[in-house]
C-alpha cells in the first residue's frame, strides 16, 4: 500500500518507527482500539433507529417509513458532506478533529434522547452524518499510519471491528433496551459512551498534523486511477443491497410473524458478523480478492433463502439467512477499504465514504419506496438483483481493484 513521504513522516512520528535491526513492531492496540470504537459510535449512531423504528415513529407521531428517513438523512449527510469536509480539514491537526466528532455524536444522540419534535431529530441526525464523515475520513489513514506495512490490513480490520461490533452487540442490545425501558434511554446511553470515548482518545491515540497545500490533490482525480471504480461499483451497489434489507428488517419480520424476535435475530446476524471480521482480520492481507468473492456470495445464498421463505416459512430459514448474510457482511468495511486505499489512497477513501453513505441513504429511501408500493417481500428479490453486478465485478477486477495479490503485502 502506497504512502506519501508525508503519510510516512506522521507513521514515524505517532509510534516511532524501530531503526534496522529490531524485531519489526506490531500492532499498537490501545489506539487502535480506540478507533475501533469511534467506528462503533459512528455505526450505532447511524443504525439504532432500524432497530427501534416502530417505536420512534410512535413516539414523534410519523410513520415507520418517514422513521426510517433517520437512517436516510444520516446517509445523506456524511456522503454528501465527506469530500468538502476532507478539504476544508486537510490542514487541521488530526486528533482534535477526530475529538469534534465524537463530541458531535454525544451532543447529537443526546438531543436525539430528549427532543418529541421530529424535524429537531432530524436536523441533528444530520449533525451526527457530518460527524460521522469525519471519522470514516480518519480511521483508515490512522491506522495505516500506526502499523507497519505488512500489517496495515489487519490495522485496518481492527478499527473497523466497531461495525460488527456494533451489529452485534450494540443494535441488539440497544433494542432490548429500548423494549424494555425506552428508546430514548438507549440514546442517552449512547451520548455517554462518546464522552468516556473523548477521553479515551486523549489519552491514547497520537496526534498527527494535517496535510500541507503542496500535499494536496483533487480527490475526484483519483477516479481516473485503475481499479478505483471497480471498487466504489462494488461498494454502492453491496452497501445498496444491505442497506434495503437491514433499515426495514423489523417490517420484514413483522410480515413472518417474526417481529418479537427482531432482537434475538439481529444478535445471531451480529455474532456471524463478527466472526467474519476475526476471519478477514487475520486473512485480509492475503487474500482480499477471495474473501470478497465470498462475502457478496454468502450475501447472495442469504437472499435466495429469504426469498423461499415465501413458500416455506419458517424460523430456521430465517435464522440461517441471518448467519449467512452476518458472514458475508461482517468483513466487507475492512475489504472495501483496504481494496480503496490499496487502488487510490487517501483520496480514494474520501470517494468510498462519498460513496458508501450515499448508496446507504439510497438504500433506505429505495426499501421504504418499496415497502409502501412492493411490500417487505420484495427486499430480498432487490438484494439479488444487485448483488449478481458485484460478484461479476469482483471477478473481472483481477488485475485492478481486487487482485490475487495485494500490492505491498509481502
């Protein structure tokens, strides 16, 4: 993975490079853990409300699809905001960045806690996306700048083990919480993890200063590198296709007459999510190409059970789509951006975020769009459909965007 002489000064200077001779460093967890949280905040922030929707709409007087619109507008803000934030930031000092955004997810979900006025919601949903457009930006870069070459992608899949993490544990947890006590305990949970986040992070993590104008380049160039647009294809249409399905899954359960285990089914896609993450962690710098090739076809066998569900209803079916789909999707943070960072760097991350949050809000106006003229059943139809393009991708990008061998990872 290719770095700038700058990118390599900030590595040296965050964790002290061993001069020729020493043992060759590993990875320094307590920031990357760090980090891995932050990526657990963004994601709890953005997707708690799929998890407690029918009782948020209830509550602020909206239906289930105006509800979803959270998860919609969050999207929106981060892919809509990620470029122009990376360049209006580019000279700022990284760590008190990173510290303004977690600050905004605290102040965020704590208004988020209190407020009964939907349009208020909303407006700091949307500070929470911007927010969430800087750490995205971040995290990759930090963790490629504290580990070694050889291990900048399992680096990468430590700080992105917060998304699983988040599936696994925080959505599940946040909807028993909110079943049994409220929803808007739940929030105001979440704003007090980010303030014992802040200081975690001013304890642990380096600091690292900005990049200089001469340093700079147009993000938008980076589309004309080979393999880039392979891999933000890959990302759209994937990031699309989970996006219908998990914004809407309690109206998907609702009509299997499932909805009272939308808690014990979002934990059993969370562990296998998680599972997939210990899986590309230890195997991402050796075999990206494979791994990806498996998650979009897990994905795909998931949705071809949903579908059957239809003439064969049943909890099994459901359960084993749910372990299926968990596997595939658990590592594919880490993949998409190791695969990104590998074909176009830092500017080809701010182009994955862009594009990530801007099919994630697709992904939640496309499923209330069809959950109003369609019905649930149609989701796992439309995941199909979208997943077929990526496999073919990831297959053809052999020699660019997802090659047998990862540049750099010897």
């Amino acid at each position: 993975m290719s770095t700038s002489p700058t990118q390599q000064a900030v590595g040296q200077q965050a964790v002290g490079r061993p001069t020729a001779g020493r043992n060759p460093p590993g990875l320094p967890w307590s920031p990357l853990l760090a980090l891995a949280l932050a990526a657990f905040m963004g994601i709890l922030t953005e997707a708690l409300p799929a998890g407690v929707l029918p009782e948020m709409a209830r509550d602020l007087s909206v239906g289930e699809p105006a509800m979803g619109q959270a998860l919609t507008v969050y999207a929106i803000a981060t892919g809509v905001s990620a470029i122009p934030v990376v360049v209006a930031t580019a000279a700022w000092r990284r760590k008190r960045l990173l510290l303004l955004a977690v600050a905004a997810f605290a102040v965020a979900n704590t208004i988020t806690a209190v407020s009964s006025d939907y349009a208020l919601t909303m407006v700091f949903r949307v500070v929470a996306g911007v927010a969430a457009a800087v750490v995205w930006a971040e995290l990759v870069g930090y963790a490629r700048r504290l580990a070694p070459p050889h291990l900048q992608g399992r680096a990468i899949a430590v700080t992105m083990a917060g998304i699983p993490l988040a599936l696994s544990l925080g959505i599940p947890l946040g909807t028993f919480l909110g079943e049994l006590f409220g929803w808007r305990l739940t929030f105001g949970l979440v704003a007090l993890v980010s303030v014992a986040l802040l200081g975690w992070i001013l304890a642990a993590v380096p600091d690292a200063p900005g990049r200089r104008p001469e340093h700079r380049e147009p993000v938008l160039r980076a589309l004309r590198l080979p393999g880039v647009l392979a891999v933000l294809f890959v990302v759209a249409a994937y990031i699309l296709a989970h996006n219908i399905l998990y914004t809407y899954i309690a109206a998907f359960l609702d009509t299997y007459e499932m909805g009272a285990s939308r808690d014990t089914v979002l934990l059993v896609f969370g562990i296998a999510s998680l599972l997939s993450i210990l899986i590309t962690g230890a195997l991402v710098d050796r075999r990206l190409r494979h791994l990806t090739i498996a998650s979009t076809v897990l994905f795909a066998v998931a949705a071809v059970l949903l579908i059957l569900l239809a003439v064969f209803p049943g909890t099994v079916i459901v359960y084993g789509a749910m372990v299926l789909w968990g596997l595939g999707w658990g590592g594919v943070s880490t993949l998409l951006q190791t695969a990104v960072n590998d074909v176009g760097g830092d500017r080809g991350q701010a182009l994955l975020v862009t594009t990530w949050n801007s099919f994630m809000a697709g992904g939640g106006a496309a499923g209330g769009l069809l959950l109003d003229t369609l019905g649930p059943a149609s989701f796992p139809w439309s995941v199909l459909a979208l997943l077929v393009p990526v496999l073919l991708v990831v297959v053809a990008a052999r020699a660019h965007g997802f090659p047998a061998e990862r540049p750099g990872a010897s």
